[in-house]
C-alpha cells in the first residue's frame, strides 16, 4: 500500500502495519470476544472484532465485576479460596481492595497448573548462541520448590525480604519464584548498580539475605558482582558461580554460601507445599526513581502480576507455545513482568547470557523460535548503527515490544524490516503500576513510537497546560501531562519509604463530574490526529535513560561528589535529534576557570559510573555561569531543556 498522499497533518501518521482478517481472526481477544458475556458487551457489540476493541475497552475499566471474572478464569489463577468480588470500591484509592478474601500463592499460578512437560525456560551463552538449552515447566516447578524448603529450612519465615541482584538467569528465575512460593517477598536489584546503591535497596526492604552471582561475563571480560555485593555490607549471600563448572571464582565472606551448598539442605524431589497468602501480601519489592535521590520502594503484591499476565495476553498476544524473550533482568520490573506475562499465557521465556547488543543474540532469536520479542529502543538504535543482524531469519517472530522510553520511528522502521515488518507494540506504564496503562493492540494498524489503545482495565485522562482534562476518545489532538484513573488493577496502594498518597494523589484535580481523584504519573504525551499517542518524556525531574529512571537529583550528586572542579550542576534529559530515547545533557557552573569540556565530561562520566550506575551515557556538557532559578530557589530544569534542544539545533 502507498500512502503518498496521505495527510499526516489530518489522519495522523502513516501505518507501518495493518492486521490481515485472518491475523485478527486468531487473536487471544478475538477468541474472549466469541464467549464474552457482560450485559453492555452483548447489546452494543457488532461482532467485528476490530470495530468492538473499543467497547471491550471501556468495559475492562467500568465494569470490572464482568471483565476480570472470565479473564482470570482464562490465565487459570489458581485460588485456595476464592474472591467474594473482584474490587471493593473506596472513596480513597488506596483503600480499595482488589479480590478481597482471596487466598492464594501467584508462583503457585505460573508454574503448577500447566502442561509441566511444556517447555518454560530456553537458554542459550553468549559463547554459544545456537545450542539451545530448555527446561520444562515441571522441572522450573521442582527446583523452584527445593530452593523455597531451603528458605525455610535456613531459617527464613514468610513475609520476610531475599534479595536478588544477578543476570537474568535460570538460577534467578529459579531463587526469585522460590522466594515467592516461600511466602517471602524478593528485593529486586539490579545487577549494574554500585554498592551504594545496592546498599540502600537492602536497608530500605530491610532485606534478611541476598540471591547473588559471583562474576558477570561478557565477551570475554569478567565484571565483579559479589565484590560490590560485599562492599554494601549486604546480608548473608548464596552465590551462583557465572560458570558452573569452573566453580566460583571468588572466595566468601564468612557465612555466605554457595548455590550448591546451600540447596543441598533441601531434598531434591521433595514437594514443597507453597505458602498460601491472602491476595495483598507482598511478593516483590521493587524500586523507582523519585526526585529526592532515594528510590521509591514499591510492594508488589499476589494480584500484581495479573496485571502483567493480562498486558502480554491482551497486547502482546502471548499465546499458548509461545516463545518471548526480553532483554533485562529482576532489578527491573520487565523482569518479573516477563516471567508472569509469558508462564501465565503458557508461554516459554527465553533467556540469553551475554550482551543483546551484537549478532550473537541475534542468532539466539533465531534459533530460539521467538515469537515476541521485547526490547528497548536503545537496543534498536545499536543494531542499526553496527549492522549486525544482516542476513538473519526471525521467521517466528509475530511481534515486537518497547517499553522504557521513548522510540525514534527510522528506528523501528528499520527493526519492523528485520522480520517482514512485523509489528511493534508499544507499551507504556510503571514499576508502580505493574505494567502498563497505554500500548497498542494486534487488532489495530500501528504506526511506529505511537500508542493506539489504553491497556485492559486502565483509562487515563490528558491534563493540557491551558487547563481542562482531555478523556481518551476525544479524538482531538492535545498535548499534555497522562493521569491515570483509578482504580487499576495491580497499582500499587502504599509505599515502603514515602507516602504514598503524597506522591500520587497529592494536589491532583478530581476526574470531571466525580469525586475520584486522578493518579500522577508524571509523563507528558501528544495526542495525534487519528486518536494515537507519542510519548514526549518526563513531566518532572525523572528522566529515562537506557530505559532505566533515574532522578536528576541522583545525577547531580554523583557529579558534585566526585567532580572537585564544578560548583553546581543540573541534570536534563532532552529527547535525541528526530526523536528517540532521552540523553543526558549536564548543566555545570565552575568553581573558578571553566576548564575543557571533554576533561570535565570523561569526569562526570567516571563518577555517574562508579557511584550510579555504568550504563548511563553523558550526551553533552555545557558550562553557564549560573542555573536559573525560581523564587523559591529550585532549578528550572524546563528551561534548561528548552536551552538544551537550541543547542542540539545549532
């Protein structure tokens, strides 16, 4: 199809893809539209699928009793006690409760009521991106269950902390389920992060033992972990050796354990009973970055990753047999949100050891069979620059996803190729949401870095800067802040370290003609002609690089701590030439003469890497003489964006 004339100024950016009839036909919502039975559903549905997505929709958020119902019978959550209703309603968001009386274990759902011969976990190295590794549900369930009676028999009683910071391997897989069926919850920390940084993760969960690995290989360097992990004082340690037949390559602390060692108090074929909880205790703690320098600590619950299952059921279109791999790991949320969003759809996830930077994992996706494939722009930008996927068959592929910051359209243009353009769902939401709030949909064209439908069960109004609340459906083009309307399933309700109320709901206006109030989120976002979305990035002083959030406040400190040369510093995040993912641009005022830029640069750099974390890139440093200020002497870091991108013109 040519779209010469199309007017994008009208109809909103040109298609890439379009769904095929038989394409829609087979879709997991298309199958739960033919058996859907709410009242409003079957008096306005037409039977056309892509015509009703719309419908099923709204219904996902005002009818929660008539959708969630069928949707969790369908990802086959297993309950020891049913739910006596799906939402108990609060005027207080926080005080609503989702499945109440429920009682439940999450892990228990993912990997004990499924095909256990069905494969749950492929694998591959980095050395050896063709031999592909498998391991079926029912032995991911076994010793998943032996390392939870090892929990228990060290001592470990339910609702304490176990932390994890290591590659997303099968040994993270396998500790991080294990925690969960103990009743305990997992402290996820990212495998980057300085000992710093994984210092106050652990205080804050107030964590009782740490899931770690002794070294982190790529290519053929080896990077410490263990040692950060020693050097943040972390608790008592079981260390998975990065290779296992060479053993581990470090010598322990008195106390720590190694994997083997520490597994073998627990019989190997023993069957460990899963801690049953009710539906709001906490499984998972995980972090985001807030822009007073400490991470916000958000409990992740048994409902939580619901939310996740149904992401990838309704948008990815994750199905029975399924292959999907994602770059990242448990630090992240995509990690425990790819573990449920794949085994709750009875979908295999795939796992590579290495760097997704170079062809090797390229060959892994083609070997593994992938069928959704999910990644973060930056990952993209890199195979395009270094050309390294030439000539592979991603034959298997049905779909990609984004998520994490905003794509570059050349860019996903370019990846929609890789694989005879197939789509790219987008999809954006939170750590504190448990998934997404706005994605797209196999049901509908999809234009590349655009979003084209709310995700299922969330809605969200658009609060422009001249005032008013723009609703999804409006159909008018609009710029403005994205609020979420409560409530929504797997948000979270409280937080560890902070007021949750504060953060969220806090000088927020009500949804026009309620009383409900609206939940901050704090991304700006540009509603297009044809009723699509373009993220534009952070709203506050958050900004997301590499797909990671990170405060300035945070970036800012490590500059001035480790830069003796520099007086004040700020911190922007300003979206790439032509769009793309956000880069960092430094602000520095001198302590006297400005010395070289490319000097102070490589310093900055060293610090941000040793103090925050190595994968966040400085873009660009400019000198001022002073930083703007307002009254009340906060940094304008607005207007400092708005310098930021003259420059880039310049």
């Amino acid at each position: 199809m040519v779209f010469h004339d199309w007017d994008a100024d009208a109809k909103g950016p040109v298609p890439a893809w379009i769904p095929t009839a038989e394409g829609v036909r087979d879709t997991n919502l298309a199958a739960f539209m033919n058996g859907f039975q709410a009242e409003e559903w079957q008096r306005a549905k037409t039977g056309d699928p892509q015509a009703d997505l719309d419908l099923l929709q709204r219904i996902s958020h005002s009818d929660p009793e008539a959708f969630w119902r069928p949707v969790l019978d369908h990802l086959r959550i297993h309950f020891h006690h049913k739910p006596s209703r799906i939402l108990q309603s609060a005027s207080n968001p926080d005080d609503v409760r989702w499945l109440p009386g429920a009682q439940l274990n999450i892990a228990e759902s993912a990997l004990c009521v499924r095909d256990q011969d069905a494969p749950a976990l492929l694998w591959a190295q980095e050395e050896a991106p063709d031999q592909i590794c498998a391991l079926t549900l029912g032995e991911l369930r076994l010793r998943t269950q032996r390392f939870a009676a090892a929990l228990r028999l060290a001592g470990h009683t339910p609702g304490q902390a176990i932390a994890i910071d290591m590659p997303m391997t099968v040994e993270a897989v396998v500790a991080y389920f294990g925690i969960v069926l103990a009743g305990c919850a997992a402290v996820s920390i990212a495998d980057s992060f300085a000992p710093a940084e994984i210092a106050m993760r652990l205080r804050i969960s107030n964590a009782a033992a740490i899931v770690t690995q002794d070294v982190i290989g790529r290519g053929d360097k080896l990077h410490p972990l263990y040692t950060r992990v020693v050097e943040a004082e972390a608790p008592r340690a079981v260390v998975v050796p990065a290779n296992a037949s060479a053993g581990l390559q470090v010598s322990l602390r008195r106390g720590d354990v190694s994997w083997e060692d520490f597994l073998k108090a627990a019989p190997p074929h023993g069957s460990f009973q899963a801690h049953v909880a009710d539906a709001s205790d906490v499984t998972n703690i995980l972090f985001s970055s807030g822009t007073t320098g400490e991470p916000k600590a958000i409990p992740w619950t048994h409902v939580t990753p619901i939310r996740c299952g149904v992401d990838g059921w309704a948008h990815q279109d994750v199905r029975r047999g399924d292959v999907v791999a994602w770059p990242t790991n448990l630090g992240w949320m995509m990690g425990p949100w790819l573990l449920y969003a794949a085994l709750l759809n009875g979908a295999a996830v795939a796992l590579f050891q290495g760097s997704p930077l170079g062809r090797a994992f390229g060959i892994f996706v083609e070997r593994a069979q992938v069928n959704v494939l999910g990644l973060v722009p930056s990952i993209a930008k890199a195979w395009r620059a270094s050309g390294c996927m030439k000539g592979l068959r991603w034959t298997a592929l049905r779909c990609y996803s984004s998520t994490g910051e905003a794509s570059a359209p050349e860019d996903y243009h370019w990846l929609m190729a890789r694989a005879g353009y197939k789509p790219i769902i987008e999809i954006c939401g939170g750590t504190e949401i448990g998934g997404g709030f706005l994605a797209g949909s196999m049901l509908q064209p999809q234009c590349p870095s655009t979003f084209s439908t709310p995700t299922m069960g969330s809605n969200f109004v658009l609060l422009p800067a001249a005032g008013g609340q723009s609703m999804h459906g409006d159909w008018t083009a609009v710029v403005g802040e994205l609020a979420v309307v409560p409530p929504l399933l797997g948000s979270s309700q409280r937080l560890l370290n902070r007021d949750h109320h504060s953060v969220y709901y806090k000088d927020m206006e009500v949804v026009a003609g309620t009383s409900t109030p609206l939940r901050r989120h704090g991304d700006e976002f540009e509603r297009l002609p044809n009723g699509y979305y373009r993220a534009l990035g952070r709203c506050d002083d958050t900004m997301n690089l590499g797909g990671i959030k990170v405060s300035s406040v945070e970036l800012e400190r490590a500059c001035m701590e480790g830069v003796p040369s520099i007086m004040e510093a700020a911190a922007v995040g300003v979206p790439a030439p032509g769009g793309g993912p956000e880069q960092l641009v430094l602000f520095l005022v001198p302590k006297g003469k400005r010395e070289d830029v490319a000097t102070v640069k490589h310093q900055c750099q060293a610090a941000i890497w040793s103090k925050l974390n190595p994968l966040f890139k400085v873009e660009r440093v400019l000198w001022r003489d002073s930083l703007p200020r307002t009254a009340s002497n906060k940094v304008m870091r607005r207007v400092l964006r708005d310098e930021s991108r003259s420059h880039s013109r310049l």
